[in-house]
C-alpha cells in the first residue's frame, strides 16, 4: 500500500461514479474519501439523490460536469455506458433498499460495482444481485471497511498459518448508543429515519446495521463458516419498528462456536467493535478504538501487543499501511484499503492480467452471507430463540 518510492509512470485514474450520497449524505462523503486516499479515482459523475434539484444541487458541490449529474442512477448508467470516457467503476451508498436495482443497471452494462453493506434489504434481492454479478464481466465489491484494516488483516494471516493452532471460541461485539432513544420520530435525523424503517433498511436494525460488520470480521479473521445459530433480538426503544439489540449464538462448520451481540441502546458506546479469537494454541484480540494494536497469547506464555509497524507485524498488514509506526490508521484508511484493493482487481480486469493473490476484498458472495445472517436472526428470534440453518 505505501506509496513512498514510486517511479514508474502512473496509470490513469479510474473513472468513478456515485450512486447516492448527495449533500449531507455522511457515508457518501466517506467513499470519497476513500476512494481519492491512495490517488486511484477521480469522481466524475453521480446520481447523488433522489430528488432531482439536489443531486443537481450536489454534484455542482462537487465540482462534477452538469452533464454528468443525472436525476436517476438507470439513466446514469445507460448514458456512462455508452460514452468513450465513461465511468469504469461505480459507487453505490444508498440506503440498503436501493442497493440493489442501482447494482443491477451498472452490472449488466458491465460497469465494475463498488457498494456500501449490507449488500440488500431482502434476501430475495441479495440472492438475484448474486446472480446478475456472476452473470457479468464487472467486478462486484462490497465495503465491509473493517477488513481493510492492517491489525485485521495481520490476525487473519495469524490463523491462516496456524499461530492459534484449532479455532475453538469466536467472540465478536459490536455496541453503540445513538439509538438509545426514539430519536427517529424527531424527524431531524435522516440517518435513524432510514435506518429504523424496515422498508428501507430491510428486516435487521442493529444486525443489518452493525451486527453484519461484527458477523463478517469474525469469520475474516477466523476463517470459519456459519452453520447454525440461535438468536434473541430486541426492539427496546416503544415504537421501534426493527431491532436494536442482539444476543447471538453461533455454531461453526467444523465444530467451532461463537457469541454476538450487536446494540445500538448500550449507553456509554460509541462504536465498540471487538473481536476476540481462540484457538489450541492460542488467542487473539482486536478492538476497533485502537486498531494499531493487535494482542496475541500464545498459550502457557506471555500476552504479547504486536502494533501496526512495530516487532511481530508480518506482510499481510505492511502491505495495507500508509504511514510510520506511532501515527494511527483507522476508518477513512481502512474504507480507502477496500478500494485500492478493488483498483487493483479493476486494472488486472481491464489489462487481462493476472491478479495478485494477495489482493482481497469483500465480494457479492460475503454479502448474501451477511443477509443471510440477518434473516436468520430475525427467524430465530420469532421462534422463541429456536436453532436455525443458515
């Protein structure tokens, strides 16, 4: 990932645009970010909202030629399509519910699909957007941005080669309080107003929302696959109309088993992810707050804190950092992590190159898995907290 050094003469920037994320959108803000981070895109078209004035309102924000400031993503990706400088790739943060009739129009014209989690708000929608991107030649990424931080990464090589011998415990939370209380009947806030409406968000609150993060990072790093689960979700707030809370129980492939809880009621978190792996041979812990670090006990020794640069970081992370040990990486560079990765999965595409093993992001596949989980926990749920299949 780092930069420093480089000689050779770049290749273009890819040509980008965005789905959603028009003023004020705050994950849209994110994307771009992200995507201009490591200098590999340049935003150069969007359908930024739904209403017509402010996406034209938005791009002008953003600089971007008014004839390439569309009033609706089908029409976006007919014209982009058809242009010799058309985008090469979009980006899509809309609500979940959008995600994917946009994904759709983009990926049958071949137009590479970079979109935010969790991939739909239905499984019936997360299953056909699975087979109209195996369907197309574009390339399908999902921004579960957690995995692209180096102290992740670093703990998933950890377990792939063996460091914590037989995976037996994964441990995955994931608590915030800004839903604590009822504040999307204030009609001020247009992230909880989306966000607790089942129509839009889909059927999970709390594990659409955050729970799909916790969910996808424990199996990233362990390696495991879900095969059952038993689940007690909440609706705490009088008049929610998804859950706020939840208590998983989990059952790997293989013989594993886990515990989730997701909430967005626990006063005094802000964004408390944590994972916590364990193994015959050892264990691992990883806290979001402070990403640089990574603790590591092999058994019968020593706790040990490996940081992002510093003695016991492997290649795995040095290839996903920026910057000299002691200055942190977090958010924004784990979001740009995600797409440099799909840059370089989009330039090996587009030049009929090989594509470096080492390369890895999120696909279309983590994503039904995602909604999978979701829907699993709200059947369960219903059924008194009842083993389901997933």
């Amino acid at each position: 990932m780092a930069i420093e050094g480089k000689t050779e003469k770049r290749e273009r920037r890819i040509r980008l645009g965005m789905v959603g994320g028009g003023s004020g959108a705050f994950i849209g803000a994110v994307h771009r970010i992200a995507a201009r981070l490591d200098d590999e895109y340049e935003l150069v078209a969007g359908a930024l909202s739904s209403t017509p004035e402010k996406a034209r309102q938005s791009g002008a924000e953003l600089g971007l030629d008014p004839s390439r400031v569309y009033d609706d993503f089908k029409s976006m990706a007919i014209r982009e399509a058809r242009l010799k400088d058309g985008i090469d790739a979009v980006a899509i943060v809309t609500p979940n519910h959008m995600h994917y009739p946009a994904a759709v129009e983009f990926l049958k014209r071949g137009i590479h699909v970079i979109c935010d989690k969790p991939l739909t708000s239905t499984l019936a929608d997360a299953k056909k957007l699975v087979a109209a991107a195996e369907k197309s030649d574009a390339l399908f990424i999902l921004t579960h941005n957690y995995s692209g931080y180096p102290m992740v990464r670093q703990a998933r090589e950890m377990v792939a080669r063996g460091d914590l011998g037989d995976i037996r415990l994964v441990q995955m939370e994931y608590p915030q309080d800004w839903l604590a209380e009822p504040v999307e009947q204030s009609g001020e806030n247009k992230q909880a107003a989306w966000r607790t409406d089942p129509t839009k968000s889909g059927v999970g609150g709390s594990t659409g929302d955050i729970g799909t993060h916790a969910y996808h990072l424990g199996c990233f790093i362990s390696g495991l696959e879900l095969d059952e689960l038993a689940a007690d979700i909440d609706s705490f707030v009088d008049g929610r109309q998804v859950d706020d809370n939840a208590h998983v129980m989990m059952r790997f492939k293989g013989g594993a088993k886990g515990m989730l809880w997701c909430s967005q009621v626990a006063v005094g978190n802000e964004n408390g992810l944590k994972v916590r792996v364990y193994g015959t041979k050892g264990g691992l812990e990883w806290v979001q707050a402070d990403p640089n670090y990574l603790w590591f006990t092999p058994l019968g020794g020593c706790k040990q804190l490996i940081t992002r640069a510093g003695a016991g970081a492997i290649d795995a992370a040095a290839r996903v950092s920026r910057i000299p040990g002691g200055h942190p990486e977090g958010y924004l560079e784990g979001f740009a992590t995600i797409y440099t990765e799909a840059a370089r999965a989009i330039r090996a595409r587009q030049s009929g190159t090989a594509l470096d093993s080492a390369v890895l992001y999120p696909t279309v596949h983590d994503g039904l898995k995602g909604v999978e989980f979701v829907s699993a926990c709200v059947n369960s749920s219903k059924r008194n907290g009842a083993w389901v299949k997933v």
